[in-house]
C-alpha cells in the first residue's frame, strides 16, 4: 500500500522550517538502529520525527539495502540518510538467517538457547560492524560533527560507534524493560523482584522462578563477555574504546520502552527515563478501499492478524489452522501477508495485505480484537487504541508480553507451536465474548493517555535536556564504580574476613581456656592421687 501524507506530516516539516528560522539552537542528531530493519527502526523514526518537528537535524544510519527508507513519503522530507554499503551477499545471507531463526521459533524453540543459531547471527552482526567501521564511513560521519548519537544498545556496534563519534549519547531500547542491558547501564534491577529478558515469568517471582531467574542474570552476564565483547574487539580497540560493555555504562542517558502499566516495575536512576509507545498516535483515515472493507464487517467488526517484519513463511499445517478457525467467524479478518502469494482458498471474510497502517488500523471504530507475536511497538499501539490481545510469542521479549498480557487479562497466550484451529476458535471465541478484557484494556488505555506529555515528547525533552546540560548531574556513584565495588564484593569479602578473624580468635580463645582448665583439672587430680 502506498504512503500517504497526512496533515500532520505537512505540519512537522513546516513547524521544524519555521523553529529553525526563529533562531532556536538546533542540534545534529545520529540515529544508529541496527541495519535499519523492523520496529527498532519504526519507534526510532517516530522519536526523529518530534525531534525534526522541535528544529533538530537527524541523520539516520542504514545498510544500504534499507536505504528504502529514505525514499519513504515522509521521512524523505524530515531525515538524512547515510548508507553503509555491505558486500553483495549480504542482504541474502541476512534474510536466510532470520528465515532459520523464525523456523526455529515456529517449532516451539527458544531461539536464546539455540547457541549454534545465535553464534551465526553474531558473526553476522560482526562483518557489519567491519563494514560500519570503514575509513570512508568514519569519514563521512566525523564531518558531520553530531553533537548526539541514539543509538540502540542491542546492537554493540551501534554501542561502539556512539563512543567512537564523541558528543553526548542516548541508548534507546526499544523493548520490554530489559534488565539484562538496564543492569550493564548500570541501572539498579534485582533479579529478586524483576525477572530476566525472554522467560515470561511473572511479576510476583516464587523461589523457583527465582532460582532460575538469578541463574539466567548469571548466564546473561557471561553471554555479554561472549556475545557483545569478545567477538567486536579486534573491530573497536583501536579507536581505544575497551569493549561494548564498558561503553555501555558511560553512556549519557537510557531511555526504555517498558511502561509500568503493564511491564516490570524497576527502581530507576535520573539517568532513564520511560518512553513506551513511541509509535503511538491518533488514528489516521485509510485509504478507501480499506475503510470499505472495514465499514463492510458490520457490528460484527474487525480482527487484525500480523506476525510482524520477519515472519515471512509459516508452515502449512500453521496456515491451514488459521484458515479454519477465520473461516467460522463472523468477524472480517485483515491478515498481514509478505513476501509470497497467499493461498488462493482463503474465506471471504479474510483480506490479506502485505503492509498494514497498524496504529491507524487499532485505532478505527471497527476493530474488535489484534492478534500479534508480541512486539512491543504492537502492545502499546493496542493499548493506546484499548484493543485486547491474542499474543502468539515468537522470541526473546514477546514471551515477556504475552505472560504480561495475560496477568493483566487484557488477553490471551498461546504458543505458536501449540496452535490448531480449535484451541485458536475458542481463544478467540472467549476474546470477542468476554467483557472483562476489552474493559480491562480500556481502563489501561486511560491511565497510559493521562500523562502531561506524549512517549515521543518525553523522550525529546530528555533528549533535548542531555543537549543543553549534559549528563553529570544524573549520574550516580554507581556509574563510576567496577563490579566488584557495585555489588559490594569487596566489602562482602572484608567483613567475611573480620568476621574469620573473630571466629578463629573465638576458636583460640576457647581452645586456650580448655586447655587451662584441663591442665588445672590434671594438676589438681595429680595432688589427690
């Protein structure tokens, strides 16, 4: 479906016009989001467009088979774009791993455990960061002289060249509250009472979940040394920045994307802040043949199908559950289809598109339940529109959503790899019949919109903040310390040692008592004999 440019579009670039001929200081800002790929980019361009609307110049950083973006309708007008040319290949090689990655998650798998899977994909990311941290790439970007980088912490690359570049520098996370990253920024998270990225546990952890929590914390510890370390080393020391985890934890200001409303509750430092929803909006019109097909569903209304960016070839035993359980609704279902014909015996009732306005599509009158894999740009754009859920988690952070949605009954779960047209026709049956999560959503779509702000105002304002005063003023003691320090290590090793010490004089002191008495005891008894 084509782009449109709405009125508010019209607005941004001309508000920005005017800002800058005001004399508003205006800073040049670089976005370095991975490749460029999926929601991490959209939630991105959504933070660049309020930062263009307040007079700020932004730069975004791509692959160059993402360099699509800059022809997009909108964007074309508010960003610049640099491209990082990859080798041929490259984009191929991409689209079969992320095709073997989703196979995996399809089967049920835990890809975070599918460690021969994940050692493919970090040399992947690797020959990138070679690419990105070209002469002519550096060049191009030094001459810029960004006074400040968002960059996304995921990628240790982005990491790496936000210190490289200098200036101020935001990490901007676009997922559930991630502590695993959160605690590498230094950020206070107990694994006592904030369960780890990608196991769907609970608010309220028992001992057990507990248990495994703390070992997961470890194994994520280890896994940034393996993962995000080691393997960019010989690519980032010699621009003398140490490693990605290092760098991580000087980094001006973190901004995440979990809201209390329905993510983990985390202590924070003034140095994050919370921007969920970024891509949150009013809903916009469709285009006519689309909102044709809305107005046809009747009373009946609208179920929204999307498995997101990637998920581009499901299994036919998957499909054929969809197509039955769709096919006995007398709900009209808009099915996201990519990449390849869809099959030629859908029901009537089912329309299939390759790109869907999401947001605008949550937001329309019509729409009655979204069904979804459980990424954090589609959660508060349900939300914000008050539209129950039926999550079907595919990988990492989606499982921490769909355990989310559920305990707060504003949906359903289930497995992808449990999926038949009975138990999918019943969820949906209780979804569209059952009051309490529409009215459960409802009631958190309130309490997200009562806010002074906007997510994409917040973040600006924080970011503009970091601009004019810088960061030290938010830092804590903490930025400054080693692990061994924050954790107390050392102080734990000290008193462990002066409580030894009063043990072993305790021990001393008795040993030299008894054997006092016993010698007085042995000299008395040698008097009366």
């Amino acid at each position: 479906m084509a782009c449109q440019l709405y009125p508010s579009h019209f607005i941004i670039v001309c508000f920005s016009i005017a800002f800058n001929l005001n004399g508003c200081t205006s800073s040049n800002i670089l976005f370095f989001n991975g490749k460029g790929e999926g929601s991490h980019y959209f939630a991105a361009a959504s933070l660049g467009e309020e930062l263009v609307a307040r007079g700020h110049s932004v730069t975004f950083l791509l692959a160059d088979h993402y360099m699509h973006r800059a022809q997009h309708l909108i964007h074309a007008n508010l960003f610049k774009f640099k491209s990082v040319q990859t080798y041929p290949s490259f984009n191929n090689e991409f689209q079969d791993f992320m095709e073997s990655f989703f196979k995996v998650a399809f089967e049920g798998k835990n890809v975070l455990y599918e460690t021969e899977l994940l050692t493919i994909g970090v040399e992947m990311e690797v020959d990138y960061c070679k690419m990105v941290f070209r002469d002519e790439v550096l060049t191009s970007l030094r001459e810029e002289m960004f006074d400040l980088v968002v960059f996304d912490p995921v990628w240790p690359c982005a990491t790496g060249l936000s210190e490289y570049l200098g200036g101020r520098r935001v990490a901007l996370l676009p997922t559930t509250l991630a502590s695993s990253y959160l605690r590498a920024m230094n950020q206070p998270v107990n694994p006592a009472t904030t369960a780890e990225l990608g196991l769907g546990l609970p608010s309220k952890l028992n001992f057990f979940q507990r248990v495994q929590n703390v070992a997961v914390a470890g194994l994520y510890f280890v896994s940034f040394v393996y993962f995000d370390d080691m393997p960019y080393s010989h690519i980032l020391s010699p621009y003398n920045i140490s490693s990605a985890s290092s760098s991580l934890q000087a980094v001006d200001f973190v901004i995440t994307a979990g809201d209390p409303v329905i993510d983990k509750i985390v202590p924070m430092y003034p140095s994050h802040g919370i921007a969920a929803g970024l891509t949150t909006a009013p809903a916009k019109l469709l285009e006519e043949d689309l909102e044709e097909f809305m107005q046809s569903s009747g009373d009946h209304g609208v179920i929204v199908f999307t498995l997101g960016s990637y998920a581009t070839h499901l299994p036919e035993a998957l499909v054929k559950a969809f197509q039955d359980a769709f096919a006995k609704l007398p709900q009209k279902v808009i099915w996201q289809w990519k990449n390849k014909t869809p099959p030629s015996n859908l029901s009537a009732n089912v329309k299939t598109m390759s790109w869907l306005p999401q947001n605008d599509l949550l937001g329309h009158d019509r729409t009655r339940l979204f069904i979804y894999h459980g990424g954090n740009n589609g959660l508060y754009e349900a939300i914000y529109h008050g539209v129950p859920v039926l999550v079907m988690p595919l990988i990492v952070d989606q499982f921490d959503t769909a355990q989310n949605v559920v305990e707060k009954e504003v949906g359903l779960n289930i497995f992808i790899s449990d999926v038949t047209a009975e138990n999918l026709g019943q969820a949906l049956h209780e979804l569209l019949t059952n009051e309490k999560y529409e009215t459960n959503m409802k009631r958190l779509s309130a309490i997200f919109r009562e806010r002074p702000q906007t997510p994409r105002e917040r973040a600006t304002s924080w970011i503009e903040h970091i601009l004019k005063f810088g960061s030290a003023h938010l830092r804590t003691p903490g930025h400054d310390m080693n692990f061994i320090e924050y954790y107390l290590l050392d102080v734990i090793g000290f008193m462990l040692l002066c409580l030894s010490l009063v043990l072993v004089l305790i021990y001393l002191g008795i040993k030299y008592t008894l054997r006092i008495v016993c010698s007085v005891f042995n000299h008395k008894k040698s008097k009366l004999a």
